[in-house]
C-alpha cells in the first residue's frame, strides 16, 4: 500500500552551495553519501516522515535520464513515494496503464560508512515526476532519513506536490484506477488552471493543465515539458509564502 510521500528531488549543479542555499532558507540539511550512479546527497528531514533530496552529481554522467533536467535549470525533477508492498503496488500502476519497471535495487553509502540498501521502481514513461517512483526499504528506513527534523524556519513536513500535466484526464484515469478514488476537481486561479487533487497519506498531489496557451504554466509545460512545478511545505510559524528562489535553487517552495 502506498502510505504517502516518502521524499523528492532537487536536482541541483553543486552540492555544498545548496547545502548552504539551503540553510540560509533556515533548514538543517544533513550529508546523505554517495549513490554508485555517479550522485551525491544532502537531506532535510521532516516531523512528518517525508524529507527533501538535494541531489547533484559528483561525476557527469549524460547517459542519466537526470542529466537532460539538469541542463534545463535542474530544481524539484522528481517525487518518490513509500510503499510497504512494492510488488503489490507495480501491479496496481501496471494494471491502470502505467508503465512501471521491474524491482530494482539501489543503495547509498552514508558519510559514517553505513551502507544503505533499498528496491525502487521507476516510471518508464517519458515525462518524468508525472507518476512518481516507488521505494521499499532493505536496511530500516530510520537508517535512511535524516534524524534531524526540526529547522529554524519550522517547516514540519510536504503539504501538496503540484505537477504540470498537458493532459488531466489521462493522469485522472491512472490515479483513479491505482487509489480507488476519483478525486477532486481543482481550479486554480493563480496559475489560469485547472485539474484534479489525490490524496496518498498525509499528502496532496494537485495534476493541473494551463487553460490558455499563455503564462507561467505554458511556458513552463513548453520549456520543461510535464513534470513538477512547485511544492507547498507545512509550517508550525504560521508564516507563507514562495522561498527566495536565488536560494532554493530553481526549486519552487511554498510556506503554507
């Protein structure tokens, strides 16, 4: 079953500027290790179990699907959700449509040695970040995320993922058919969109297209092509608003 949000990804060109980047935005980000695909971590962790992945590559590699992203701007690329059953779980995309892959293994290799072990399953569609990856822990997964889960700027945890999709009603159907629920229909004003709102655990995942052929979610669908746009993070300070982009780099943050 999938139990909501388990992190996503900022894809970014350096990983100790964003480590500062980032703490200047008032999070404690955490050295995550190295991935043997040629990347390199840094995590902010949450009171709600969900965390950020600032991710860069410590090595090019133009063969990873990630690679075209970065040369785009790179900033939020992808979202990974959390499944007790990952099996169980490919069959329920696969049997909505959804091109998922086979398990496949993955691990990361913390600064203190301890090396951590997990299944994945990805999306094997073109439009990354529309369906998002599927993990399932080998090592516990406390191992995983960052212990550290209270900032400055008290941000607790993910609100809602909010991706840009040129066609809602395909998206609506894959979802429908994997949660057994319809969703709700959303507009949303200030982005002259519209679409339809999931709920997977705590989490919200609003899938909306631009109504007109002008403005920020057009352009961004024609230079970036489906995929996440922005993420609303959840705040004990009772403070709102977009981060600073020149710190978050690329990555389009909400305090809600």
């Amino acid at each position: 079953m999938l139990t909501g949000i388990d992190h996503f990804i900022i894809l970014i060109p350096e990983l100790e500027t964003a480590i500062k980047s980032y703490e200047q935005l008032g999070f404690k980000v955490v050295r995550g290790g190295r991935h043997p695909t040629g990347t390199h971590n840094a995590l902010i962790g949450f009171a709600d179990g969900s965390y950020l992945e600032l991710l860069a590559f410590y090595e090019p590699k133009p063969e990873s699907k990630l690679w075209p992203k970065l040369e785009q701007g790179g900033g939020l690329v992808d979202c990974c959700l959390q499944t007790d059953n990952l099996r169980a779980d490919i069959a329920a995309f696969r049997a909505a449509g959804v091109d998922m892959s086979d398990p496949m293994p993955l691990s990361r290799v913390r600064p203190d040695g301890y090396k951590l072990d997990w299944v994945l399953s990805l999306y094997g569609g073109p439009d990354r970040g529309v369906v998002p990856f599927l993990i399932e822990d080998e090592t516990p997964r406390d191992e995983r995320v960052p212990k550290e889960k209270t900032h400055p700027n008290q941000v607790i945890g993910i609100g809602t993922l909010t991706i840009a999709v040129d066609d809602v009603e395909t998206v609506r159907r894959w979802y429908a058919g994997i949660l057994s629920t319809e969703g709700q229909k959303i507009e949303r004003g200030d982005l002259d969109a519209a679409g339809v709102r999931f709920t997977i655990g705590p989490h919200g995942f609003d899938f909306i297209a631009p109504k007109g052929s002008n403005g920020k979610l057009s352009d961004w669908l024609r230079s970036r092509g489906p995929s996440p746009y922005a993420a609303s993070l959840t705040t004990a300070s009772g403070k709102a608003g977009l981060l600073d982009e020149t710190k978050s780099l690329g990555a389009r943050l909400f305090l809600a």
